[in-house]
C-alpha cells in the first residue's frame, strides 16, 4: 500500500487549473494515476538488461 499525501504546492496547481478543487478530489486524482501506471507496468514485456561494454564489463 502506498501511503499518499497532497501537499500544499500540489493543491496550489491544481487549483491554478480549478479554483474549486478539493483535497480529496487531488487525491482520488493522483490515486487513479498510480494505479494506472502500476497496470501499464504490468502489461509491458520484461526486457533483459542490455549488455555491458567497455572497461566495465
């Protein structure tokens, strides 16, 4: 679980586009925006690392 917290700069903006939002409403935004990072995550294909080159390999 991820613990999330909307700070004032975050609210700030938001309200730059909205001068009505709300705190929850920011929150239940930045919520559905992991969630939907965190399935986009899971749907792409594992790459293998590229290999290394040079000295360090």
């Amino acid at each position: 679980m991820i613990n999330i917290s909307v700070s004032s700069r975050s609210l700030a903006a938001a309200r730059r586009v909205d001068p009505n939002v709300s705190p929850a409403a920011v929150h239940a935004a930045v919520e559905a925006a992991i969630a939907e990072h965190t399935r986009e995550l899971g749907r792409r294909p594992v790459q293998p690392p590229e290999e290394l080159e040079g000295p360090d390999a």
